[in-house]
C-alpha cells in the first residue's frame, strides 16, 4: 500500500492503456430492410440490378444486391464470391464452362451462357461460396432476387 501511494505520487504508477477502437462494421435486421426498401424505390424502370454497400472495412464491403433480371455468366478470377438470399426467389447456375468469355473490366469476365453447369433454386436464407474462377449466373423466378454478397480475394499461393 505504502509503495503505490509512493508510486502514485511520483507519477510511476502506469495508466491503463485505452481500449482500442473497434473496427467493427455493423447493420441491424431493420437498416438491412431499410437500405433494400431504398434501393428498390431509387431503382428507375427497366434497370434490372442495383449494387450498395451495407457495411465496409478499408477495400472490404459486404454489399446489398436486388437482381431484377438476369445478368450475363460471369467469372470473378481472382475472388471468391459469398452470398446470403436475403428476399425473393432465384436460380444459381454454377460450375461447368463460361462461352464466349470476355473480359468486361479487372476482375470480371462475362459470357453468353454456362454449359455443364449445376442448376440450384434459390430462396431466403440460402448460404453459396463461389469459388474464385467458377462461372456463376443467378436467374430470377420471381418479382426480384435480393443477395448480400461480398467478394473474398483469393489466397496467395
């Protein structure tokens, strides 16, 4: 007792450090809805996809997707892609080979068609890991198709 109040009075006594930040980026189940409910309303007729991110971290974003028509195959070379059906009703087309590939921008090559590819329904709550370099392609069976995907660098080899 008597060495910490020495130590307290000469100054020695260390702080506790500070807690650090957390870095955590986070959306609750209603700014989920929200930020759909929003994008859907700011989506003109015609567009058939809308893109925002719902929480980010640096380059890394997990972003809300609504499909309203199908896009063209794709292959996302060098990133895996994971998505989360949040709404609506889909078809995965995965696997196989990417016709008439063609590189649209950096890390994107797009396609006609897949063939031999693997035909999944999709519906609120299903969980795909697509591996980097694997064409994919969602249909829509419904109104729309609502994703939460975010793309994950392949490792280093």
């Amino acid at each position: 007792m008597a060495l910490a109040g020495l130590m307290m009075a000469t100054g020695t006594l260390a702080a506790s450090p500070a807690p650090a930040a957390d870095p955590t980026s986070f959306a609750t189940s209603a700014d989920v809805q929200a930020q759909v409910a929003a994008m859907d309303k700011a989506m003109k007729p015609g567009q058939g996809f809308a893109w925002a991110p719902l929480v980010r971290h640096g380059d890394t974003a997990a972003g809300l997707e609504i499909w309203k028509k199908p896009g063209k195959p794709a292959v996302h070379p060098t990133d895996a892609e994971y998505t989360i059906v949040i709404a609506g009703a889909g078809t995965l087309v995965s696997g196989g080979t990417l016709v008439d590939a063609s590189v649209t921008k950096p890390g994107l090559t797009e396609g006609s068609r897949i063939e031999g590819g693997t035909t999944r329904a999709l519906a609120p709550g299903d969980v795909v890991l697509i591996p980097a370099g694997t064409p994919h392609w969602f249909g829509i069976t419904g109104a729309r198709l609502v994703l939460l995907g975010i793309k994950l660098p392949a490792p280093a080899k």
